[in-house]
C-alpha cells in the first residue's frame, strides 16, 4: 500500500514538472568528475587506515614483545 502511494506520487510530479531552461557548462562536468574522484581517493585513505587497524589489533606488535621480554628479565 505505501509502496503504490510513492509510485503514484513520483508519477503525479513526474508529469506536473515544467522546464527549467538551464545550462550546464563543461566545467560543471568535470567539477562533478573531480569530486568523484575525490570522494573515491578519501573512501580508499580511510579503508586503508582502518585496514591497518584492524591488522594491528590482531597481531601483536614487536613493542610488546620487547616489553614482556623486560618483564620477564625483571622477574628472574
């Protein structure tokens, strides 16, 4: 039921819309263009940082190791 009210009421202003008479230049496109890119380049930056979070998290760092080993010698 919700569905069909959408559907008709995408269709009412689908055929109610006038025209806009608008002008699109060439930079406009490649400004859209760059923020693509853009938006891609910062989505890979931050992946790419959480990967290596992640990977950290699960494998113990050699500081640590170091520090246990100290701990260990204190201890003996």
């Amino acid at each position: 039921m919700r569905l069909s009210n959408i559907v008709c009421f995408g269709a009412i202003m689908g055929l109610l819309t006038t025209p806009a008479y608008a002008y699109l230049d060439p930079g406009t496109g490649s400004m859209i263009l760059q923020a693509i890119v853009g938006a891609i380049a910062v989505g890979a930056a931050s992946a790419s940082m959480y990967w290596h979070r992640l990977k950290s998290f699960f494998r113990p760092s050699a500081r640590s190791e170091d520090q246990s080993q100290a701990d260990d010698d204190q201890q003996s």
